[in-house]
C-alpha cells in the first residue's frame, strides 16, 4: 500500500508555486503507525486533494521533495524511468558529462558524473541511496563501465542518518582519464573534488580558451580546468592555488598533453597583492573562487570577498583585457553576484563592459521554480 503524507497549507501553497522542497514544519506529523518508511516514496495530499509524489525523508528538515512520477506507472518503475530520461537528455554531450542531477532530473538526492570508462555516484537521499543497487544497474547496462565510485562523503549525508563513506561499487583503480575538449584529464574518482571534478565548468571552460588570450592569469586554478584549455588554445598562463597537490595535478595533466603553465602556490588574495605591488599586468584574468557564502549569515562577508578579488583583478588588467569572473555560492543572487562586480569596477575606475552572462554547463540544469538551483554565475567581460 502507497504511504501518503499530508502538508499544511502553507506547504500546500509551496507546492502549488512549483518549489520541490517541503520542509518538516509543513507537514501534517502523521499517526506514528502510518508514519512512511524511510526513503519511501510517497503520495502527498494537501487540504482537499492529492498533489503528486514526493520522496520522503525520515529525519531531514527538507522532509518532502517532488518525484514527477506519471500516475499510470508503478513508483519504482517510473523512478526508473527518471532515470532514462534524464540520461537521454545528455545524448550527444561526449563521454565526459553529468547523466543525472537531482533535484532539476526529478530525481532529489541523486548525481551521476560519467568521466569517461568511469562513473561517479553521490545518493544523498534517503530514497536516491535505497534505490542505488537499482541505478547502478541500470548505468553497467548501458555504459559498461570500468570503474563506479560512490562519493557520499558530503555533510548532508548526516541529515539522512546515511553513513558518511566513499567507496568502489565496480572496478579496482579509481584513477581514469576522459577527454575534455581536445584534452585527455586524469581524475581520481575517489579523492577528488565533488565527484572526481568540477564537471560543470567545462563547457565555460572552454568558452573562456575562445574568448581569452595572450598572458593569462588563472586565480584558484584548483586543478587546472581553465588553465589546461588556456594553454591549448596558445595563452601564456600563470595558475595560482594554495593547494600544491592541485597544482601537481595540474602539472601532470599538462605534462600529459604537451602544455606548458607557470603555477604559483599561493594565496590568491595575497599573490593578487604582490602582483599589484611589482606592477604586474595581464591581458586576461580568470576568477573561479570557492564559495565564499556558504550560507545566508556568510553572504555580507562573502560580497566583501568577492569584491576584494575583482577590484584587484580590474587593476591587474592591461587596457583592452578581459575577465572571466564567477561565483558558485547559491546563497549569492545573480543580481548581487553583479553589484558586487560592478562595485569593484567603480571604484577600480575601469569601463567594464558586460560581453557574457554564463551558468552551469547544459548538463547541470537548474530548477525555473527554485532559484536555489541556480548556483553558477559567471561573466564575460571586456575592460578599458
């Protein structure tokens, strides 16, 4: 028998707006010997109706997200058939891309990366983790992998009382290399970032080669995303991170494809600093930051950082440069991310023209009806 949870009005009223998270004070607390298993999926009502689906989580405060499940299928085969769907809207993106990513593919809780002969897994759900064997399955079936990672060693795993863990479901070596662009990449898909790396720059990876040139600056260059397609296309790069096991890495994938980048083992904010205070220029600038507003209290310090990196990036720039700024904090608005910038090219007194606006990669869709979604924000821009 189907569980069934019922919300509040105001959670009612969430829904009915399009959001996909309903939070644990917006549900009616059901009988404790009807209460839905953990990870369950479940049918919820509100006042006079039945809404939809949603998963269910036992323990988290985001305790309702939307599963768009069709009425004429079982749950579980139409969970399934989310699945299929989402990978078959990546038809045509390579070897290297996102199949599924959460919440914006219906499917809360559940990422997939596949970096070429490997795939990297996170069930962060309650719902996405019961359903993984299942998942997993169906992605050997289909690609034929060498290797699949489970990457759950994320915090959030701890609101779903999910053990916090990566581990090998297939294969014996984690290390793979895929093409990116006209690269071939080594990833680690166990001790790399997120889920090997961050897959969801690589299309603004390669718009940033074609739109920047001659001696660049890649600020937290992490691993080389940018840096290694600057190269390619001929730029003169200078990769700065504070991380000199990601700037190894980083040497090694250049070795690999024949490119040649200065890497400096720095703090960003302080070599930015030091290159100003030698009267260092550069014909373009890239700014790819970690999230400096992890959360809504950090967003006054995080605008104050984000508008250190790019005044001293605009004075940096030789006339006629061009930077590459972004943000990955969801807590930071698009609208704000660009005050913040247009804050620091006032008072660095540079015309600073606006020549693109990016996202995440087409393959890391965002939600229209949950704002939150949208965390990658990014700009071209051109500077006299």
């Amino acid at each position: 028998m189907t569980a069934e949870v019922q919300i509040t009005r105001k959670g009612e009223k969430r829904w009915r707006a399009g959001h996909p998270w309903i939070f644990r004070s917006d549900v009616v607390a059901p009988e404790p010997d009807q209460a839905p298993a953990p990870g369950a999926l479940v049918r919820v009502r509100g006042g006079r109706s039945k809404l939809g689906w949603a998963a269910w989580s036992s323990t988290s405060l985001m305790a309702v997200r939307r599963v768009p499940l069709p009425d004429d299928l079982d749950p579980e085969a139409g969970w399934l058939a989310l699945v299929d769907a989402a990978i078959e809207r990546r038809t045509g993106r390579g070897t290297t891309t996102r199949l599924i990513n959460g919440d914006p593919d219906g499917l809360p809780g559940l990422v997939v990366d596949r970096y070429g002969p490997g795939i990297s897994i996170q069930a962060l759900s309650q719902t996405a983790f019961q359903r993984l064997d299942a998942v997993v399955a169906r992605l050997v079936d289909r690609f034929a992998p060498q290797v699949v990672v489970l990457r759950n060693d994320v915090k959030v795993t701890r609101h779903e009382e999910l053990a916090y863990e990566k581990r090998l479901l297939l294969g014996d070596d984690p290390q793979v290399e895929a093409p990116i662009g006209r690269l071939s990449i080594a990833f680690d898909l166990m001790e790399g970032q997120k889920t090997g790396g961050f897959l969801d720059q690589t299309d603004n990876r390669l718009a940033a080669a074609r739109f920047l040139s001659g001696d660049v600056l890649d600020c937290f260059s992490y691993d080389g995303g940018f840096s290694l397609q600057l190269a390619a296309r001929g730029a003169q790069v200078t990769a700065v991170d504070v991380s000199e096991p990601a700037l190894e890495r980083l040497r090694c994938n250049a070795e690999r494809n024949g490119l040649a980048i200065r890497t400096v083992g720095a703090n960003v904010f302080d070599q930015l600093r030091a290159f100003e205070a030698e009267g260092r220029q550069f014909d373009g600038i890239v700014l790819d930051p970690p999230a400096f507003c992890p959360n809504r209290k950090a967003v006054p310090a995080g605008r104050r950082a984000y508008k250190e990196i790019n005044l001293r990036a605009l004075k940096l720039l030789k006339p006629g440069g061009r930077l590459v700024s972004w943000t990955c904090s969801a807590h930071m608005t698009r609208p704000d991310f660009e005050a913040v910038v247009a804050e620091a090219a006032a008072d660095a007194r540079r015309w600073t023209r606006v020549v693109e606006r990016r996202s995440a990669a087409p393959d890391h869709p965002s939600l229209l009806t949950a704002p939150e979604t949208d965390y990658l924000k990014g700009l071209h821009l051109q500077v006299d």
